[in-house]
C-alpha cells in the first residue's frame, strides 16, 4: 500500500511540476510508412540544432512539448529518407503523418534510424531489429528466421543444433518473456526446433532486452523479447511469399478502407513429410512431419484520437511416426489493443490478450497399449497502459494488468476400449496476478539521462485445486495431508517490488557510458528437466513450495560509434544473481506427478561475463561481430551433493560473425560462423554390471564437456533486373546450412558395441549440409 | 522414443572423451525369490570406457537373516556368485542381507510382496503390411491377469525358446512397471518381441518392491538417456545398500507362462 501512495504521489508531483511551468505547445502524431501506411516503431524525431528529440512508441506515437517558437523537425527511419519540416509553435499541433513516402521518391539520401542511437539511448542491453533489418538478415532452410538472428547476438548462447531455445545472460530457456503483439508465446520452438514460430513476412520489429528491461514488463527473470507485427498496408493490396523446398509461405494484406483500416493475413506450412507420400512403402507415407502457422491482424482507424487492433497467432506441430506414436503441439494467441489519444501529451493503450499452449503425446504398441497425454496452460490478460510526455525531459509510463491463468499439468487417458490404461489426470493450477507500474526517463541534462522504473506484482495461486502437506522433507512418503481449494480460494500469496534503474552519461558525440540495474521476478515455473524445450513441458505457477525466482543484474557498458557511425561498439560487462531457480533431484518422476514438489529443488544461480559487440551499419558490406565470455552456475541443496556446477547451457565463449555483402542490385550473400565452447553434460566414469546389463556410475552434474560447437551457413540471393518494371518481384535465395559439415555433437549416447561388447560413447549430429531453395515474390 | 527416430534420420559418430574418473565402487547384485535360496552376486566397478571386465570378487562374507532368527551364510558358487542353502523366500518375513567385500560392511533389507498369477490368453498377429518399427511383423502373446489394488511393481522377463529374448549390454530393455497409470483388469497385453510359428514364447511376471522398481528404473533410464537433450540428465542408480554399494538387494516372487506359437 505504502507503494501505491509513494507511487501516485510522484506521479501527480510529476504533472503538477509541468504544469506550473513557463507557456508550451505540443506536436504530436504518428509516423508511418508512406507507402504502406504502416506506423513506424522507433522513429526519431529531432528538433533541429537543439539536441531534444524523442521517438515513436510501438504504436508509432510521439509527443514533444516545447517552448512557443520555429523549429525545424529532423524525422528519420531506417531504411527511409530522413525529411526536414518547419513548424512555428503557437499553439499545440498534430502533424500529418504520411511524412516519409514523398521524400523517399524524390531519392533524398537514405539515413537509418538516429544514427549516433547506439551511443545516446539510455537503453542497454538491447537490440533491435526492423522489418527493413529482418528482410536482409541470412535466410536458412529459405527463411529468416528472427531467433535465429538473435542467438547470433552477444550475450545469447546456442543451445545447439536444432534448438530455438534462448539462453540470455545465464538464464535458461523458460526465463525469457517472448511477446507476438503483447501476447506471451509459452514455446516458441517449430519443428523440434529448427524453426522459430515467428514469420518474418508478418514481423514489423523484434527487440531484444538483456537487461534494463522497461518497467511495463516482467514475470521473467532473464530478457524480453518483443515482437510486433506490420498492421496491413492502408494504400494498397499486396502479397508476398515464398515457395521453398522445405515450407512455403503466403502473406496477403491491404486496405479494407483506403487510410483508414487495414488487414493482414500470413500463413506457412513445411511440407518436408509431403514428399513422404510419394514413397513406395505405404508405411513411410504414413509419417508425418509439418508444422503451419497462420499469423492475422486487422486494425482500424476510428478517428484521430482512436485505433483499434485485433491480432492473432495460431500454430501447429505434427510429428507422427507410423502408427506408433505422434506428438503435437503448439500455441495460440489473440490480441485486442485500443490505442487513445487523451491529448497531445497523453496516450493510451488498452490491451485484451489471450494466450494457450498445449502439448499432446498418443502412443500406440497394439492396442491394449495405447494411450494419449497432454498438457499445457493458458493466459488471459488485460492492461492498461499509458504514455505521458510533459516537456522533452520527462518520458513518463505507467499503468496496471491483471492475469489470469490455468495450468493444466497433465491429463493422460487411455485410447482403446481394451487398453490396459486408466485415465488419471492432475489438478489443475491456477493463479491470479495484478502488476502496476511506472516509469520515468529524465533527461537530466544533455550528457546524462536517467530512466528509473518501478514495477509491483502481487501473484496468487488460487483454487480449483489440491495441495499436500508434508511432515519435514518434502518427500512422497512424508505426505501428511491432502487439502482441496474451492474457486479462487487463495492457496498462497507471493509479490514484490522490481526496481529498473539505468543511466547514460554521453562523454562526447561519439562515445557514452552506461549503467544498469534491474530487479525481475519470475512467478511461472517450467518443469522440464531435459534441455530441449520438448517433448516433455509443463508450467506450473509459484505456491507454497515454488517461491517465485528473482533475478539481481547489474550491467555497465561502454559505448562508441566510429565513421560519423558508420560503425557501432559496444563492450558490457554483468553479473546476475538468481535465487529460488529449480531443478530436478536424481531420476525425477515428473510424469503425471500430482506430489511434483517431491522432485524438484531450489537453490541459487549467477552468471556474470563480458560482451563486445561491433557493428557495421551501412555501405555495401554491413554486418556485426559479437563476441562473449560468460559463466553460469548453480549452487542448490539437494542436487549434486550440494556443490556448484554449471548449467547444462554454460558456454565460456561465443563467437558470432554476421556478414552482409551486396554486389549490385542484382547479387547479394550473406553468410554467418558461429563459435561456441562445448556444453557441460553428464558422462559416466565408471561402468557396473548388473543382471547382464552396462550401468554406469557418474561423477558431478555436468562435469564434462563436450567439443567446441562451430557452423558457416551462406545465403546467396538473386533479383532478376526485370523486377523494376514489373508489379511482380520475385527473388530467388539459395542457401546452405553447415557449409563445411561440422560435426557438432548434438547429443552423445553411451552405446555397446556389438561387435567387441565394449561400451563407446556416439555422437549423434545433424546432416550436412543442407542446401535449400526459394523463390520469394511480392506483388 | 523420438531419439530413436532421430538417430535414424541423423548421424553418428563414435567419438573419444577423457572422462572423469569416479572412486572404484563395490556393486552386489542380490535378490531373494519365493520358494528360493538368496542369491548374490559381488563385482566392482571398472572404468568406463575400457574394455576390462569388471572384477569379481570372490571372497566376501555374505550373511542372509530374517526377522525370525534364520541365518544362512552364503557360499561362492564361482564367478562372483554366492548362493545360500538354509533360508527360502517367504512373503511372511523380513530379510536382511550383510555383505563384507574388501574390508567394508554392506547392508540392506527386503520383503517379498505375493506373485500375480496370469495366463497367456493367446496371441495377436501383426501382418508384414501392419508393421512398423516399434511393431514388427510376428505373432505377440497376449496375457491375461488382474492386479491386486494399491501401489504395486512389476518386473516382466521375455524368453524365446527359454533364451532370454534381448541382448543386454547397455542397450537392453528393462520392462518394469508401476500401477500408478495402470487399471487393475489386464485383458489383452502383449509382449514386446515378436515370436514366429513353433518359438516356444516364455512370459515371467516378477512382482517386486518398491526400492527394487526404483533401482531397475533408473537402470533403465541411464540405458535409454540421450544425454540430457530429451531424456532427464542422467544420474546414478538408487539403492538399498548402505555405505556406498551400488546395486540392489531384490525381494519379489516369480510366476511364468509358456506358449507355442501355432499359425
């Protein structure tokens, strides 16, 4: 409570200060695209020859509030032509938006976002990409694929081979808030993997956070990854695509009315197992292999002061092999978001999100043995959002949400009449959650600027459901109570306070130091102790055996831009304490467990490390160099005798070189090396014999690693001239996934020779290379 | 499961790492059946990777007792076996075994929870165009049974021909299982393996303990672990032996069926 009044009182401090002052007008307006009507994220605007300026918010909004007087408007954009404009202030304007298209065909020099950004945001720990950035990005398998750009970056270790998992700053793959307009995405992973679920044709940016993550954001301990889609060209209608030998792909979009509302529709389908169908054994066509996922959106403009938006995402994977068994999963998520403009300083955005994961497993061994299993969990959220500019040296956020989810931690069911299975199926969780917040970015003066941020959640697990209670250690035998909880009877409550502080203090045009701390606190745990994010995944929330974790980071950096920024630098340094993070006691039973507290520990984790980016922003050859040394380790009573090891995705150094070339218009290759040091894994030392069979006796948790991992992929596109006079574009890309066919140990087994009987350890990896082909167009 | 579709589909390569060496440990593997004499066996851990066999040893002291007051020193019977000659298995009695192998004391304690009768009702045929991977063509045995209710465990054993029908090594299946997910009415269960016309097909039904399951579990889960990706990390096996043996002391009753397969 004592927050809540702290909270409202600097607030009204805040407004009441501005408004005390001396006579000031507001330009406000969004920024869009001029072609496609498309708002731009992140726009700049710079009043000229003064050093104030602000950028657009997500919905493309900005707000500025000056002095009465002339100025001359500097507005930029990756990819577009920056354009100057005059304004005499004497009262508050609104200017015209389509600012951008009349300059860019009248070939004014092409100049990207605010181009010395890298140096003056106070942002840390951060990266983003653009849609203009995500199209040019190297395509594997016929595809840019965003997460994968996002693992090149520093900070972020592989996982390996075939895993779309992110592992940000010595967190694991559950502890990053992966948003598709607002919408949580619970598993972002296609294809076992090899895939990530977001479409780049539908994608408008994508923005990483290691750190310094914006207080309107939490509930994971380690990044936010924030993924936008485009709304729809507004002008006209148009398709693009692509046909690949793996997947193809559809996005349809246009004016529903011209400048006013707008629609998009994206759809891709793999169809490797299609080729199945024309195999000769009638077995193998009955394999199946695929994923689609179809990505809408629709958003209207009411007026001037109201837009609407409706988007959804829903995904499918299939892995079925023959008539034995087959897996499914995937997500859907749904967005309603009203964007209010109260006044020129004020914006609002109300959000309605729906987000749901389910995972299935049928496994059929004749048919007293078949069964089905599922899982998943699913969220609804509504948020209240606002952005208030007082005058150039306040950027002012704040707002609440409230969440409610269902867990469903497991249903499994026979699926034959004679089937020797019954149907048990696990309580389900659920919990209540409200968060409130505000933030604050002050420009304290031109070198230093500081955006402090305070976010509170109270999170409750609440009933339907059951709980046990234990007579000391929480062990199966020692269960002493079974207690049922009616609807929304409080289970236990948990909350906290989550600081965000970062600073930047410009030491010249060129060069800038930054400072960050950030408390985050996570109250949904995933219990899957295998490091693929799949098959096995079930998300339980904080109770009165899981404390929600809570994550400590510090970060400094150091930044410099070089060649009139031409070049970006940067070198970070952090260190991050994690405490109640879970893992998995020895042979955990985690299966349709209802005691599942039984098999899982607390304990604490810290990573800290050093992060040197460079980055070549433009001319014919761009790309970036990241480079990382890091180390992640646990330290939790009850696993591995108590003592420290190092999380199975500890990764010393990682290397990334990214590289973009353009030859002419017609020619351009891209290619990326990545470098990993091998991860941590559990191999026996010794070897028992037992009834006949090897067993194997092991020595500490993840005390060996395996080979360095280390890849080049190359992507090599072609534009026939005659695209320029045509309505239809089309390109073709050609691409290859390990060009050198490293051998990169994806997972090791320990096997028996049968020819000598001695034990041997296998390696198993993908093959390669793998060349692709597609053909992309728009028109 | 999906790792074996997976190595399908992929590569392998044997690969050569320096592992961690772990202390040498004593293993005994012990069991006392219904209607038998304790049987056990003492070995010690090797290093992993070389091809050594593993050592035997051939004079420890191994005592059996029950809660009544029997006691049944054990004899080796060579290669590392001791067998005992007074004491037979009871589900009415508590046993404990004491082991002393190189200087050290083990020790560990079971009951024998009551057979489950069953009978082979028949058999399924699975058809060249039915089979898959997992369900090769072959005639599959199906049995019959009903399970006594509350937690039980069961170990089952496949013959061909009287030959136990797996290799081992460490790529051997131990089918093992728990009630937790299972109805007490079996009607309908077939074998794993496949048996052809005129294999003599031999089912043995081992209801066994809880520690037992335990053990043979995670057993079978380091012989099935892909290293972390899919499966659990892998860990060491429980046990019921104290001081730092590894292996199991068994307590379980037996019950077998045989079935010639005819078209």
């Amino acid at each position: 409570m004592r927050f809540l009044i702290l909270l409202s009182f600097s607030f009204w401090l805040s407004i009441t200060g501005v408004l005390a002052q001396q006579k000031k007008h507001t330009i406000s307006g969004n920024i869009k695209d001029g072609k496609t009507g498309e708002d731009l994220i992140g726009a700049v605007v710079m009043v000229k020859g003064t050093g104030e300026g602000t950028v657009t918010n997500e919905y493309g909004f900005f707000s500025l509030t000056l002095p009465e007087g002339t100025y001359t408007l500097v507005i930029s954009y990756l990819g577009f032509g920056a354009i100057e404009k005059e304004v005499q202030l004497t009262e508050s304007i609104r200017l015209p938006f389509d600012l951008l298209e009349e300059v860019e065909n009248i070939q004014v020099t092409v100049k990207g976002e605010r181009e010395d950004k890298n140096v003056t945001d106070t942002k840390m720990s951060a990266q983003t990409l653009t849609a203009e950035q995500i199209k040019k990005l190297p395509a594997l398998f016929g595809e840019v694929d965003v997460i994968k750009n996002i693992q090149t970056l520093p900070g972020v270790a592989i996982a390996g081979e075939g895993n779309t998992g992110l592992y940000v700053r010595g967190g694991g793959s559950d502890q990053n808030l992966i948003l598709i307009d607002e919408a949580p995405v619970f598993n972002a992973s296609h294809l076992l993997g090899i895939f990530s679920v977001f479409n780049s044709d539908a994608l408008k940016s994508a923005e990483l956070y290691k750190a310094g993550i914006p207080a309107q954001y939490g509930g994971r301990l380690s990044s936010l990854l924030d993924i936008r889609t485009r709304d729809g060209n507004m002008k006209k209608y148009s398709a693009t695509g692509g046909i690949g030998l793996i997947s193809s792909r559809l996005t349809l979009e246009g004016p529903i009315q011209k400048d006013k509302s707008s629609f998009l529709i994206s759809g891709r389908r793999t169809y490797a197992d299609l080729f199945l169908k024309l195999s000769s054994d009638p077995k193998t066509r009955n394999n199946q292999l695929y994923f689609y996922d179809v990505n809408a959106k629709l958003n209207f403009k009411l007026n001037d002061n109201n837009r609407i938006f409706f988007a959804g995402y829903f995904g499918r994977d299939v892995f079925k092999f023959q008539q034995a068994f087959k897996i499914a999963w995937g997500n859907g998520t749904g967005t309603f978001r009203w964007n209010h403009i109260f006044n020129d300083r004020v914006f609002s955005n109300t959000t309605l999100i729906y987000s749901s994961f389910k995972f299935s497993q049928d496994l059929n061994f004749g048919s007293a043995q078949a069964f089905n299993y599922t899982t998943g969990l699913a969220e609804t959220t509504l948020k209240q959002d606002f952005s208030f500019y007082p005058n150039t040296s306040h950027d002012i956020s704040f707002g609440v949400a409230g969440s409610y989810r269902n867990y469903k931690p497991g249903t499994f069911s026979p699926t034959t009449d004679n089937s020797i299975f019954k149907a048990t199926k696990l309580a389900d969780y659920n919990s209540i959650e409200g968060a409130l917040y505000l933030s604050d970015k002050y420009k304290i003066s031109h070198r230093i600027t500081v955006e402090a941020g305070l976010r509170y959640v109270l999170f409750a697990t609440v009933g339907p459901g059951t709980a046990y209670t234990y007579n000391g250690e929480i062990k199966k035998e020692n269960i002493r109570d079974t207690i049922h909880y009616s609807s929304f009877q409080n289970v236990q409550t948990h909350g906290g306070l989550e600081p965000r502080l970062s600073g930047r203090y410009l030491i010249n045009d060129e060069s800038s130091v930054k400072v960050s701390y950030n408390r985050n606190y996570q109250y949904i745990h995933l219990i899957s102790n295998a490091l693929s994010p799949l098959p096995f995944n079930m998300w339980v929330p904080s109770n009165q055996y899981f404390k929600p974790a809570i994550a400590d980071q510090v970060a400094a950096g150091y930044f410099r831009n070089f060649k009139e920024n031409a070049f970006e630098a940067s070198a970070e340094i952090y260190y991050k304490n994690m405490t109640n993070v879970l893992d998995y006691i020895d042979n955990a039973d985690l299966l349709l467990n209802p005691q599942i507290e039984t098999q899982v520990k607390s304990g604490r984790a810290w990573s800290y490390g050093l992060e040197l980016f460079l980055k070549k922003k433009t001319g014919k050859t761009t790309g970036w160099i990241s480079y990382t040394w890091s180390k992640t380790q646990r330290q939790i009573p009850g696993i591995n005798n108590g003592e420290t090891y190092y999380a199975s995705y500890d990764r010393r150094h990682n290397f990334n070189l990214v590289v973009l070339h353009e030859f002419n218009d017609r020619y351009s290759l891209s290619g990326n090396f990545v470098y990993g040091t091998g991860r941590p894994v559990g191999l026996p030392g010794a070897r028992f014999e037992y009834d006949g069979y090897v067993g194997a006796v092991y020595p500490q948790r993840n005390s060996i690693r395996l080979q360095a991992y280390h890849r080049m992929d190359l992507s090599f596109t072609i534009t026939p001239r005659k695209n320029k006079t045509r309505k239809w574009k089309g390109s073709w890309n050609f691409s290859i996934y390990n060009v050198y066919a490293s051998k990169n140990p994806w997972t090791v087994l320990t096997t028996t020779n049968k020819d000598t009987g001695n034990q041997e350890l296998t390696m198993i990896y993908f093959p390669a290379p793998i060349p692709s082909v597609t053909y992309n167009f728009t028109f | 499961m999906i790792v074996t579709v997976l190595v399908t589909a992929s590569c392998t390569k044997v690969i050569d790492v320096n592992l961690k060496d772990v202390p040498q440990k004593t293993v005994i593997q012990a069991e006392i059946l219904i209607d038998s004499f304790a049987l056990v066996r003492v070995t010690k851990t090797a290093p992993y990777l070389q091809n050594s066999p593993t050592p035997i040893i051939t004079n420890a002291f191994i005592v059996i007792s029950d809660d009544a007051g029997a006691k049944d020193t054990l004899d080796h019977i060579g290669n590392g076996y001791y067998k005992g000659d007074i004491i037979i298995g009871n589900t009415a009695r508590v046993y404990a075994l004491d082991v002393n192998a190189d200087g050290k004391d083990y020790s560990a304690t079971t009951t024998i929870p009551a057979g489950v009768s069953f009978v082979i009702t028949g058999r399924n045929y699975v058809s060249a165009a039915e089979a898959n991977r997992f369900h090769k063509e072959g005639y599959y045995p199906t049995i019959k049974t009903t399970l006594p209710p509350g937690e039980t465990y069961y170990l089952f054993k496949y013959y061909k021909n009287d030959t136990l029908y797996v290799p081992k090594g460490n790529e051997g299946n131990i089918f093992i299982t728990d009630s937790k997910f299972i109805g007490t009415e079996i009607d309908g269960y077939e074998t794993p393996y496949e048996y052809q016309v005129g294999d003599v097909a031999r089912i043995d039904i081992y209801r066994i303990t809880k520690e037992g399951y335990n053990f043979l579990n995670d057993l079978s889960a380091q012989l099935n672990n892909d290293g972390g990706f899919f499966s659990t990390p892998p860990a060491n096996t429980s046990t019921n032996f104290s001081n730092g043996a590894v292996g199991l002391f068994l307590g379980g009753s037996r019950e077998t069926e045989r079935l010639t397969i005819v078209p």
